[in-house]
C-alpha cells in the first residue's frame, strides 16, 4: 500500500471522526496519531511532510474506529491531564473533567490544611494533586470501588506520591475520632433518570460515579451531616455539585449548622462548586 504524508493521514482521520460526531474531531486525530508515533502532539507540526507507511497507518485506523464509537480519547490513551501532571485514566473511574481543576486551585486558598480527606476519590487525581502541592499535610482518599481505588494507588505510585492513604469506604474512612481540616468531594450528581440520554462518551463512565440518585442528591445530602462530625473547629466543607443543584445544597449546609456557605462559579459560569465552613460553636 503506497504511504501517505503525515498530513494526508491526518486530514483523513479527522474528516472520519468529524463524520461521526466527534467534537474538535482534528484534535482527537492529532491526540491519537501523536500517541501511535510516540511523539508529542505538537510535534506534529514539524513533520506533515512525513510518509507513513502501513505499519504506521494500522494502528491509527483501529484507535480512530473507536473513537468514532464514541470511546473516550482519554480511555484510548490511557491518560488524561489534570492539573498540569499526566494521570492513568480507563474504565475504572470517572474521567476527571477539567472543571475539577478549580476545585484543587479553590482548596489550595486555604490556609490550614494540615489535614485533608477527599471522598470518592475515583482515578486520585484530586489527593494526589493536593499532596504534591502541599506536600506536609496528611491526606486520606476514599471510595467505594475496589476498581478506582486500584487506579488511584497506581496513580499515585507514577506520580510519586506516598503521603496519601487510601480506604475502601462508603463515604468517610473508618475511625470515628478522625478529624480534618478540609474534605472535599466529588460525588455522584446525574439524577438517575438523566443518565441514559448523556453523551456517548459519558456512557463509558461507570456507573457508580455518575448516578446519584433520583434528584442526583442522595450521596450529597448523606455526606452533609457526616462530614460535620469529622471537621475540626473552622475546617472546610468543599463540594462539587451538578448545574442547579446549589440552592438545595446550600440549604442542607445551613440545616446542618455549616456558615459562611458560598457557591461559586466554574470558568463557564455555572455554580458548580459549593463550599462551607464547620461552626465552632
């Protein structure tokens, strides 16, 4: 079979994934021939005069097939970036959405955080950003699936990271005495009646991580009061909750004693994030 530029090849796999529904569809093609070569994706650039032969092209074929499937680019590569460092990602856990950046850049503005825990930690990318940020505080992970939490462990191994213990827990780690200074959490927030009409790549999530319930609340409110138990005197509450959702948050914090609750805004606008402080009296 007669090679064909780099270029060539590339225009092509992007005319198929955009055929297919594909968003940004030349950059899934560039992300995915970058990866075949071994390169990185702006290299790219300086080799579109590049011939590739078929042993080459083969690869690249099948990986564009799947994506036209509407299989995560992440789950194809392997990886997904969050906060500027490079995670395993697959079908274990939830793929970490940008917008869960701001939530590290939010608890990082605290200035005790001698102490973290974060619930349903599913890939680790939210402890272990922590860690690697503030490195002399005591961080614990928890989740209910023995599958994140292999992926979370291996995480943290390519990342260098021992200061993050991690539990299999429905919600909050054993021992009752155990008190934190920051918990944040990502939890389940689809309503359950949602979640068959998300997006094709959404759908490779498990399931576990997306449905919370039927007002997508159910995890939220039980995690309320328990983590009120398990913050020290002035310690933070940080959530990450669904688009409209806030208003029921904010007034379940307030039931539960929580003050200064404030929701906050991700980059597009959307209250996507609510946070909460333990009242000392």
């Amino acid at each position: 079979m007669e090679a064909m530029s780099l270029l060539e090849v590339l225009q092509g796999a992007a005319a198929f994934l955009g055929k297919q529904g594909i968003e940004s569809p030349r950059l899934n093609a560039e992300h995915l021939l970058a990866h075949v070569l071994g390169i990185k994706r702006l290299e790219l650039y300086l080799q579109f005069d590049r011939h590739l032969g078929e042993i080459e092209r083969a690869p690249l074929r099948d990986f564009v097939r799947k994506r036209g499937t509407g299989i995560p680019l992440q789950h194809l590569l392997g990886t997904v970036e969050f906060c500027g460092r490079v995670f395993k990602s697959d079908g274990r856990a939830l793929i970490p959405r940008p917008e869960t950046e701001q939530l590290v850049e939010r608890a990082l503005t605290y200035s005790s955080l001698d102490s973290i825990l974060d619930v349903a930690t599913g890939s680790g990318v939210i402890p272990i950003s922590l860690a690697l940020e503030r490195r002399g505080a005591t961080i614990t992970a928890t989740d209910i699936s023995p599958e994140a939490l292999t992926l979370a462990r291996e995480n943290a191994i390519l990342l260098g990271v021992t200061s993050v213990d991690f539990f299999q827990a429905d919600l909050l780690p054993p021992g009752e005495a155990i008190q934190f200074d920051l918990i944040t959490a990502n939890l389940p927030y689809i309503p359950s009646g949602e979640i068959a009409s998300l997006s094709r790549e959404v759908q490779h999530d498990p399931l576990l991580a997306l449905d919370g319930g039927r007002e997508g609340l159910d995890l939220i409110e039980r995690l309320i009061p328990l983590a009120a138990k398990h913050l020290s005197p002035g310690g933070h509450l940080l959530l990450e909750i669904g688009k409209g959702q806030h208003q029921p948050v904010m007034e379940s914090l307030e039931q539960h004693n929580y003050r200064d609750i404030i929701a906050l805004p991700d980059y597009q606008g959307v209250l996507r994030f609510v946070e909460a402080t333990h009242s000392i009296s």
